[in-house]
C-alpha cells in the first residue's frame, strides 16, 4: 500500500469511532475524518470529534442537515433516553436510540466526499455485538452498501473498487478498548453519553454509558470519563 | 391497495420528477414530496418543486444540506456547465454535471422519511436513456439500493419490504412528456436548465435544456418553457 493511500473514516467523538480512525491510521491511510450536525441531542460530540480528529493529524469535515424533522427517535426527538435499564434489556431489540436509515445517510456522504477526493476506503465503527438491534449496524447492512458503492458512483463503474471496513464489527466493547490502549487512543477526548449535561458530563446511566463503563472494566483499562 | 397508502417522492422540479409524482398519484398514494437544497447552482428548482407538489397536494419537505464544500461537479461547483453540445456528446460518457454519490444521498434521505412515516413506496424520477452516463441513474444502482433499503431499516428486518419505483427508467423523454401531459403536469412549472438566468430563465443551451427542448419536440406535446 501507497503511504499516500486516502480513507474517509465516520468519526462520531465516541469511543468506536475513534477507535476505528486509530486502526486506519495504523493502516497507512491518509486520513479524512467525517462527522454530521444533524440535530442529535449529544451534540458535544462534534467538539469530541474535532479534538480526536486532531490527534491524529486528520483532516476533519462536518457534514450538517437536520434529522429532528422527521423526528421518531430519542436521539433527535423528544422522546427520554431510557436510563438504568439492565443489561438484558439493553440488548434486546431495536432500542428506541435508532434514527432512520443514519448509517446509510452517513455512508452515502461518505461516499460522496470518497468519490470527490479519490478515496477507495471508507472505514465506519459499527459493531454488531453491543447493539445487536441497529439493523444498519451488522455485516449484511455493510455488505449491501459496499455492493451499492460499486454501482453507484463513477468510480465503481470505471472499475475502482470501494471497500466499506467495519473492523469492530465482531468486537466486544472491552476487546476495542483494549485495541484502542494498544494504539494510543486519547479515551479522555471520546464521548458516549447520549444525554449529558450542558457541559458535556455523561449521565453514566444511559446504555451507551453503561456499556462504555462495563467496557473498561472487562479491558482492565482506566475508564477516564467525567461521570455526572 | 388502500386509498391512504403513502409514498415518498423525490422531487427536484424538474420534468422528469413532477412526472412521476403524478405517476405516483395516478397509482393511489398519498403523497409525500422530498426536495433538497445541496447548493445546486440551479436553485430556482426548489421553487418549482414547491409550487409543483402543492398543485398535486402533496405534503413538501426540503432537506438542507452542502454538497460544494467537496466540489468535484459542474452542478455545485466552479466549473462551467457546458453549453451548445452536439447530440451525441451529451450521450457519451459521464457529465461533469455528474454529482458524486448524490442519487444514493437523496434515496437515504428519502429511506429515512419513508421509515419514519410509515411509507414502504420511494419514486424517483431516474432515466437510463437520456443520461446514460449517470451511474446513478441505472437500473442496477436502484436494485443496489432496493436491497440496501430491507436490510438498513427497522421496517425491513421486521418484515416490511420497501420498493424504490423508477418509472420513467426505460422511457425517452418524448414519452415521458406525453405520459405527463396524459396525467395533467402543468410543465410551465417545471425547470429543467443547469444554469438559468437570476431571474430564473432557461439558458436554452445547456445539455439538459437541449433535452427538454427535443422531448417536447418529439412528444408532439407544445414546450411552455420560456427561454433566454
């Protein structure tokens, strides 16, 4: 691989997806960090994202366009994010967290700004084990956009190859931790927090804290988060 | 089917798009019209759009986002629509109006409202024979998408199953036109130029006004556009 080899890698400001723009760097890619302002009510995480974008010397986008119009989610809407749920619980379904077709809206932009400065790679931090109930947070949602990258874009049709990476897909929260540790991700810059405070302190009881907080302690890695 | 079954519908206001929106309408949908203001040089479009959806009562929704910030196409950027081309140069190849990624960022968009509406039916107004060139606008790209559709979504892991309708996929723009004249499109209100003036007159000279200018021609159908 080229040195020079470009990836456009979905950089949210949580733990994944900082995770995940670690691996590519480690990959040799050239990195183009891509975030979206698209009404989320944990928009702290677009600081988180720029700070981590930085980190690793990665040029960092926002895309903005706003989802709370169409509503239907606790992330953009009004509807509470649950707190305190167990476990069992937390796997359990498709939690109401889940924004319509998100991840195929990020893609496609991620295919867009690939296609524009001749990237091939696009790396997302998905992962089908904590959140079995995303459906566009599993291999065959992956696969299914890669087969649409290749068709839908000049390049593909020239006979470039897109590949979509998700190397998180099969990983434990504690098993990406630990693979961040092991890469120097700065944790203390990520956010997971779906409703923290007005200065950015997590709840610690929402799911996605919860797993975050079971995540560290399974890795045996200092969990550095703020907790309210 | 029901009467109050819904589609969602793309709608850029050009022909091709208000066509299908009575396309759609003619198959008993309700009908919800999508637009989006991506900093297309053309903006005059949004207006048609709106104008044309109301005239079909159809519920108008329009999604903001920037596309130029990635530049790369004629319709976004700084580069010049080209003008006065000969026939078979408009046919050949991929344009450099050519928006990359930009008919998948449109269908996610549109996959989003549908999810959230309860709408399993998307239209769009694709045509593989007058832009041949478009990857986007290809049978294949729109089956890709079709299948992406049932396996991103809540609705389609639950069972539902979303259709992408690309009705005038096949047809010349002649038949287009009469299909649309059959069905009552006021084409006065559409705009099909890449370039119209401030005031938003046609340039007349653009590929995609030498189309329109054929199609009507072809179609035996009067052209109500008003040229520069």
């Amino acid at each position: 691989m080229s040195a020079n080899k470009k990836a456009v890698v979905l950089l949210s400001g949580g733990l994944d997806s900082a995770t995940v723009l670690a691996i590519a760097r480690e990959r040799g890619f050239e990195l183009h960090a891509l975030s979206f302002d698209y009404g989320q009510r944990h928009r702290v995480e677009l600081k988180a994202a720029h700070r981590i974008a930085q980190s690793f010397g990665a040029k960092h986008s926002v895309i903005s366009f706003d989802l709370r119009q169409f509503g239907g989610s606790a992330l953009t809407g009004d509807i509470d994010v649950p707190k305190n749920r167990p476990q069992d619980q937390i796997s359990e379904g498709i939690p109401i967290t889940y924004v319509p077709a998100r991840n195929t809206i990020f893609l496609s932009f991620a295919l867009g700004v690939a296609e524009t400065t001749g990237s091939f790679d696009i790396f997302v931090g998905v992962n089908a084990l904590d959140y079995s109930g995303y459906p566009d947070c599993r291999g065959e949602f992956i696969k299914a956009f890669e087969s649409l990258a290749n068709v839908a874009t000049k390049a593909g049709v020239e006979g470039q190859r897109f590949t979509i990476h998700a190397p998180l897909i099969e990983m434990t929260k504690a098993q990406i931790i630990r693979e961040g540790a092991r890469l120097g991700v700065a944790y203390s810059m990520t956010t997971s927090c779906y409703d923290p405070s007005p200065e950015g302190r997590a709840c610690g009881r929402c799911d996605s804290c919860q797993l975050r907080r079971k995540g560290f302690a399974e890795a045996g890695v200092g969990d550095p988060t703020s907790y309210q």
